[in-house]
C-alpha cells in the first residue's frame, strides 16, 4: 500500500530541456505528431520536397532567361488565341488559371463536408475538383499541340527566338501537368471510397486510414492545394513575365 502511494503521489517525469528534449519529442511521438496521421505529416513532407524542385525549375528557367544572347519569345504573343477574328493574348492560360482556382475551392469544400461525414456531398465535390483538373490538363495538351504544330516549338528548339524557351516550358508545365494528372486520379479513387463507405467502417484498404475518420480527404486537399499554389508561380513567372 505504501508502494501504490508513492507511486501515485510521484511527481510528473519533466521531459528533457534544450536539445535533448526537440529530440525527444520527435524520437517518441509524444508531443510533436501527437493525434496526427502520418499520412499528413508525410504529405507535408513530400509537398516540402516538391517545393525545393519546383523552386530550382523555376530559378533555372529565370537564370536561363536574363543570361541568353537571344531575343526571347513574348508569352502574350505565343500564347495567344484568335478568337471572332481577334488575337487575344493569354486568353487560354486566363481560363486555365481560373479552372484551377475553382478546384481549390471545390476541394476545401469537399474536406469540409468529410469532416462532417457526408459521404454524398464529399463524393459530389471530389468529382468535381477532379472533373476540373481534368479539364485543366485537357487545355494544357491542346495548348501544347498548338505550340508543337502550329508554332513549331519542340524541347530542343524554337523557331520563334532562344531555344531554351521550348526546353523550359514543356519541362515546367509538363512537370505540373503531371502531377495535376495523378492528383486527378487519386481524387477518383478517393471519391469511390468515400461513397462506398470505406472510410466510414476502416475497411482495410489502399489509402483508407483511420476508422470513422476522413483524414485521406484532407491529405488528397493538401496535396490539391499545393498544386494550385504551384502554378500561380508558374503563371506569374513564365507567362506574364
């Protein structure tokens, strides 16, 4: 009896200070992950390694525009439509933009609606956002055989000025298309789990995750987002610049 006193009179253990204790709660998952899925922590590991690409992608093709001798293509000139018998500049990427940012929405909509566990509302605006980034990519390859029939431009060179301009933008775009392209199928798979009801009742599974919990919707959301927030910079610094 003595025994149990002490030990339920003992004082609280005060975890480590300074550095030993950053270790700690990293090292024993008390306090920095506590009650977060891995899935997130992940997410927003691999969205930080992303960023690190898409920043050297982005910091290349500036170094490689200001240092090339030559005359460099004007995007609101290559990247214009003629439309009722006018050229109307960046008209295309205007819209895409706009697609783009509508999904953001729709996806923080649809994270929303998971948290409260309506599986119908969920399922509709995960479709949607993944309708909308469909549409997105589907503007981006008709944009890219625009430029590949009509312009002339290839990887490899340009007729049109610097022959870095084709390199640099099918890798930079090509590379956000990809991922706007994953992002698009993911969101299905996630939209059909949702309806079935996988999340709801744990159903073991790819990219189901905790029982009653709709953590997967807000892990696809981060990822979403990152997406959008990406080509903002995009747009910015290789179409308006």
């Amino acid at each position: 009896m003595a025994q149990a006193s002490r030990t339920s009179t003992a004082e609280p253990l005060l975890p480590p200070e300074g550095i030993q204790g950053i270790v700690a709660d990293w090292s024993s998952d008390q306090r920095a992950f506590k009650n977060v899925p891995w899935g997130k922590a992940m997410m927003w590991i691999f969205l930080l390694s992303d960023t690190f690409i898409f920043s050297s992608f982005l910091i290349s093709y500036m170094t490689v525009r200001m240092s090339t001798t030559d005359p460099w293509p004007n995007p609101s000139e290559v990247f214009a439509l003629v439309l009722f018998g006018k050229k109307i500049p960046l008209i295309l990427i205007a819209i895409m933009t706009f697609v783009l940012i509508s999904s953001s929405g729709t996806m923080a909509m649809a994270v929303n609606f998971g948290y409260r566990k309506d599986r119908v509302k969920t399922f509709i605006l995960l479709l949607i956002t993944a309708a909308l980034g469909a549409t997105f990519v589907g503007m981006q390859a008709f944009e890219w055989t625009k430029l590949i029939m009509d312009e002339g431009i290839r990887p490899w060179g340009n007729p049109l000025g610097a022959a870095q301009f084709g390199s640099t933008f099918f890798m930079i775009t090509g590379f956000h298309g990809t991922h706007v392209s994953i992002g698009v199928i993911f969101l299905i798979i996630v939209a059909i789990k949702v309806i079935r009801g996988d999340l709801d009742h744990g159903r073991p599974g790819f990219m189901t995750g905790r029982k009653g919990k709709y953590e997967i919707v807000e892990i696809m959301g981060l990822y979403w987002h990152f997406v959008d927030l990406v080509w903002v910079f995009i747009f910015a610094v290789f179409y308006l610049w």
